[in-house]
C-alpha cells in the first residue's frame, strides 16, 4: 500500500469517527504529484533534511497542541 492509499484508508477512519484527526505529512521526490491531493496536511520534500523535519515538527506541534498544555511541557 503506498502513502495515498494508506491516507485515504486513515481519513475514511476518521470520517466515520473510528479514529482521531491526525496530521498526516507526505514525503515526497516530487511537489506535483500530491499538490491537488486534499488528503495530506502538508509535504516534505525529498531529500529530507534534518532541518526541514525539525521545521515541519515544530509546525504540527504548534498546531495541534493546546496552549495551556505549553506549560505542562
């Protein structure tokens, strides 16, 4: 199964409340092939780097933490 497979499976779950929402990041060699795909919540490009991974981290935890668990951390 490949990754759109797999994120069309995980958002099928979703819709029918089976699971929670969860941010889902596509790594991909080439932009074009997911830029309409509405399934991912955002890509990374190959070849990842180091980076761009810590980039994309901190961009799904400020968007999917709360702001009073902030303080918990």
């Amino acid at each position: 199964m490949d990754g759109v497979s797999a994120t069309k499976e995980i958002r099928k779950l979703q819709k029918n409340g089976k699971i929670n929402k969860c941010f889902i990041v596509a790594l991909t060699a080439n932009v074009r092939e997911i830029a309409n795909d509405i399934l991912f919540d955002d890509y990374l490009c190959k070849p990842l780097t180091r980076e761009s991974l810590k980039g994309m981290l901190l961009k799904i935890y400020d968007e999917t933490v709360h702001p009073n668990e902030l303080l918990k951390v």
